[in-house]
C-alpha cells in the first residue's frame, strides 16, 4: 500500500489512489460503493472532519447526505464520476448487500484468524482499521444469525465484544485515511480466491472463542489490579 505522508489532511497524491480503488471494488469485486466525508486541515492544521462537527465521532468516515444508501453505485464510470467530483472522498462500502461483516478488536481477530487458517476454513477478506478493529466479511444477511450461534455455542452475545455490520451500516474501505492518524488496510486482501464469501456460521467458533479468551484476560488482569490495591 502506499506511504501516506504525515499531513492533517489527505495528501494531493494520494486522492488518485482513492478513485482507482473505489472504482476497482466495484468493477472487480462488483461491490457497491459510495463516498464519505474526508479529513481537511482545521484552523490549527489539526485534522478535522469535512462534516465541519467538532466533535464527529468518525472524523473522515462516514456519509455526507441522509440518502447515502440510495447514492451508492456498483457501475465503475458511475463511481469515477463521484470522485471526480470530490477526490478526497472516503470510500464506503454498504453492508448487507454484497456482505456482512463480523467486527472485533484486532487481538482477538488476529487469534481468530490464526485459529481459522488451522482449522483450513474458507475466509474472505478481512479488514483491518487505524482503532485496531478487524472486520471479518461474510455473506449477506448471514450476521443476523449471530446471536443465536453465539448461544448455540455456549456464549451469551452481550458478552462479547463482536459486532455484526448489516443493512444500514457501512464499511471504510482501504485506502481511505482517518483519525487517529492511519489508513485503513486490507488484512487478507479482497482476491479471487475469496471471492466466494463464507457463513457467518463457519467463522462464528473461533472468533467467539477468541473475544471470550479476550474478555476473560481482561477480567483477571482487572481483579490482579484491584488485588494489588488492596494490598
């Protein structure tokens, strides 16, 4: 991936790589794809969302007007053309249609992940984000199964820290930049290989597992804390 300069906003040479690769997701993965807001340089020069709220909280990712649903286009020519019109945009990719995805912390995914390559099941792309989250993409309308697979395998839903990204939502799609300082990155790379997308169901085991090994750590490390303040 290209070296993004340190800037408050996005660096003039990299706006080009943000139309190719818009427009590469829809004409190779046949995705959906809108833009977002974008990073610009405040009175200061520190980073600022273009939505102009100083307290956005997804600074350069996230949709500009009420419709975006309606804008998105799975048409290349189409998606140029919105670049053209704004090539600092963020590249937003709508879930629920062509996917869903599974979202955990980055520790977790990366235990996951390893966990899945083991087992040789079929993974898709896998998206990782500047706040250390990875996203685990899966067939659409699959994630709506998720509380009850987490059930089915012993783990209560609220538990855990997996979200499911569906209709409604959206994902920022790589090489868009954002706050914190960062690009989003593909983690396993959108190929032909996985271009076939898997079931929620076949993924939903090892990354329960994994956030529940997350949680539990989380919890003892808390109670060795508070321990050694007693004492």
């Amino acid at each position: 991936m290209q070296r993004v300069e340190d800037s408050s906003a996005v660096p003039q040479q990299f706006t080009g790589r943000l139309a190719d690769a818009a427009a590469g997701y829809a004409e190779e993965r046949h995705w959906d794809v809108l833009p977002g807001a974008w990073l610009e340089a405040g009175p200061h020069g520190a980073p600022r969302c273009s939505c102009g709220f100083a307290f956005c909280p997804a600074p350069g990712a996230h949709p500009t007007r009420p419709d975006w649903a309606a804008r998105a286009s799975g048409a290349a020519p189409a998606v140029r053309r919105m670049w053209q019109k704004q090539p600092r945009a963020s590249i937003l990719l709508p879930a629920g249609r062509s996917f869903d995805a599974l979202d955990v912390s980055e520790e977790a995914g990366c235990l996951a992940l390893a966990r899945m390559e083991r087992m040789s099941l079929a993974i898709g792309p896998v998206l990782g984000t500047p706040r250390r989250r990875l996203l685990f993409f899966v067939l659409p309308g699959t994630g709506a199964k998720v509380p009850d697979l987490l059930r089915r395998h012993g783990w209560a839903p609220q538990s855990l820290d997996l979200a499911v990204l569906g209709e409604g939502d959206w994902v920022v799609a790589p090489p868009t930049r954002t706050v914190p300082a960062g690009c989003v990155q593909w983690a396993r790379r959108p190929t032909l290989a996985n271009r076939w997308l898997p079931d929620a169901a076949e993924l939903i085991g090892a990354l329960a597992y994994a956030c529940a090994r997350e949680a539990i750590e989380a919890r003892e490390a808390a109670e060795a804390r508070a321990a050694a303040g007693v004492r």
